[in-house]
C-alpha cells in the first residue's frame, strides 16, 4: 500500500478523534502514521500490516500511561473531595446548639461542633457537603474531640 494511503487514514482518523467522543482514535492514527513511515522503506503489506498493528499498540500502552500520571496528578492538585480537613480556621458565628460558621482558608463555611465563641481557634475533623466539623484547637494537648465521641 502507498504511503499515501496510510497518511490519509491517519489524518481521518485524527480529525474524527477531535470530533467523536473518548479518547481512541488518536492510537490508531498514530499507527496508521507509523505504517506510512514503513511504506516508504517496505513494499510489502504484511510488513506495513504488521508496523501498523505495532505502532497502534505502542500508542495505547504509552497513551494508557500517560493519561493515568494525568488523572493522579489532577487527583492530588484537587480538593474538591475531602476540603479542608486538616486545616485550621477561625469561628465567625458562634456555634451554637452545635451550628454555626467558621473561616478556613479564605472561605466561610457551615459548622457543627461543640458550641463555640466568635473568634475561637478551631480545626476542621471532617466534611460533610458544605457542612464542616470541627473542634476547638487546643494548641496544648491537639484538638480536643467532638460531642459523643470517646476520649
């Protein structure tokens, strides 16, 4: 086959990547690539066939990699999932009867915990949508434990 012909399927094939949906194509574009390569060197099909198959398979092994460092790296720069838990804040509303709202980070949030002044120190235990809990920040012994948790 002409190298020709491998390049054109190529070019299809990475326009209708841009197009469709998912993320596919693009390999086998990059292997009909690499087979138009070998077309110029080799006249025979099987050998074009097989630098196809080759190459497609190469581009999905290195793209399978590639798109997982991706994925973790996007997972660890998001917080999103767990907010700020961890983190210490300062409480705006007093919490009282076990609400009110606290500042962590450069955010003002629901809070649950254990009633609390204006203005005191707090930490954030754990995050329920856009409800936090804390507790009181005790710079002595660590933060000290919600309501009906054990000691």
């Amino acid at each position: 086959m002409r190298a020709e012909y491998w390049l054109l399927l190529g070019l299809v094939l990475a326009i209708a990547e841009v197009l469709a949906p998912g993320t596919f194509m693009i390999f086998v574009a990059l292997g009909a690539f690499g087979a138009a390569a070998a077309a110029l060197v080799l006249d025979d099909l099987r050998w074009q066939l097989l630098v196809f198959a080759l190459a497609s398979g190469m581009a999905v092994l290195f793209g399978r990699e590639l798109y997982a460092r991706l994925a973790r790296r996007r997972d660890e720069a998001s917080t999103i999932g767990s907010g700020p838990v961890g983190e210490h804040g300062t409480v705006v509303d007093a919490i009282v009867d076990g609400r009110g709202k606290v500042k962590v980070r450069d955010s003002v949030w629901l809070a649950a915990g254990p009633d609390l002044a204006a203005g005191t120190r707090i930490v954030v235990a754990r995050r329920d949508g856009t409800l936090l809990e804390v507790r009181a920040l005790d710079h002595g012994r660590g933060p000290l434990p919600l309501a009906g948790e054990g000691s």
